[in-house]
C-alpha cells in the first residue's frame, strides 16, 4: 500500500495563477481532509469529505474549492492563488467513524509558493 | 468550536531525560486525543492517543494523561533519544461532524547528546 500520496511535492506560482493539488489514497478511507501548516500555528482544516460525492467547509476554507469524485482521491483547488496562502498542503484519510478508526493517515505534503 | 493550546513551543532535553508536552482544550464534549509527531520533511504520524473514558494509556517509552475535569492532557516521553527530535502536535476531536480534528501549534522537541 502506498498509504496517502500528494501531487506535486513542490509548486512555484503567480498571483493569480490556478492550480489543483491531488491527494489520493489506496485504503479504503471513508473521509478525507486537506489542512494547510503555517509556521507557529499548526495545522488548520480547509475542507473534508465524508464520503464520494460529498465536501464541507472546515476552519479556512476561503480561497479554496475542492471535489471527491472518486472515493480515492480528493482535489483541492485555488482558483485565483494570493501571497497569503503560501503554505505547506497536506492530505489526509481517516477510516470512518470513531471507536478505533480515529486515526488519519497524512501524505507527504505539498509545498506551495505564492510570489 | 474547538480551540486547542499547546505549550512549550520549543523543548530542549539531554538524552535520557523525560520530556513532558502539555495541551489544554476548550469543549467539554471533546472525547478523542491523539498525538502526532512530524520529523523534517515528512507529514505528521499518530503515535499515541487516548479517550476520554480513559486517564492514562502507555506504549513503551510514551504516555498520555488526560484530565477531563480540567481539560488538559499531556505527553510524556521517557528515556528520550536523539530520534525522538521533532514536531509534536496534540489535537482534539468531538464525536460525529466527520471526525475532524483541531490541533495545536505544536511543539518542537530537541534532544542533545
């Protein structure tokens, strides 16, 4: 298994310019999430998915769109990219629901730059 | 919604000594806890959490305690090593709503020879 794989690994854009980042999982996972990690404040939940076919806004969702088309992945988009969201990108799944499927699984991240 | 503080931002240990991560959470209806460690480069990895029915849980040279009353939980690394350097992030979820999780700033773990 490859377990959670992000693509690209690393992005240079303009402001302005778009862009899709891809997340993928081999696992089965019922839901996924995309956070963004800034310096000294974490990690922050943009948008996740319970399921194919379903999105919700999480703590930043602003600037960003994303789709589940396919069980397996889970696309985050921006549309029109701003200086402030310059940030490492990770993906996530999680199996489903609580008792012992609590623990998300992260991919490698993305490293985005906005000039 | 949830708001998760984590404290030391940085720590600085020799080998062998303990290290101890604290996190505080503000919604009592919070009942799941884990612990992620992200090493340079890499994405976070779970290496420990705990529930809210339970006070304490151990796996080898770490541990969490959780104070329900309080609402705060710690890590405690035991017999650190130089591998165990790194970020540590708590977080805190509420049951249903996607099993979304709220974390903290983070903590960065040092630990000199």
């Amino acid at each position: 298994n490859a377990g959670v794989t992000q693509t690209p690994k690393f992005r240079v854009l303009k402001t302005g310019q778009s862009m899709t980042l891809l997340c993928a999982q081999d696992m089965n996972h019922e839901y996924m999430y995309w956070y963004r990690q800034d310096p000294g404040m974490g990690l922050r939940l943009i948008h996740y998915s319970v399921g194919e076919g379903t999105t919700a806004k999480g703590e930043v969702p602003d600037g960003y769109n994303v789709s589940r088309l396919k069980k397996q992945n889970f696309l985050l988009g921006l549309e029109s990219a701003a200086p402030s969201q310059t940030s490492v990108y990770f993906c996530a799944s999680n199996l489903r629901g609580g008792g012992a499927d609590n623990e998300q699984f992260f991919g490698p991240g993305t490293r985005l730059t906005v000039l | 919604g949830e708001n998760v503080e984590q404290h030391p931002s940085t720590l600085s240990v020799q080998e062998g000594d303990s290290a101890v991560i604290k996190c505080t959470y503000s919604d009592s209806a919070s009942n799941y806890f884990p612990w992620y460690k992200q090493e340079l480069g890499k994405g976070p990895q779970l290496i420990i959490d705990i529930r809210s029915n339970v006070g304490e849980k151990k796996d080898q040279r770490i541990a969490v305690t959780l104070n329900k009353t309080a609402k705060h939980f710690s890590l405690h690394i035991t017999e650190t090593q130089p591998e165990d350097s790194a970020v540590y992030f708590c977080a805190a979820s509420r049951p249903g709503g996607g099993n979304k999780l709220t974390f903290g700033t983070g903590t960065q773990l040092k630990v000199e020879l």
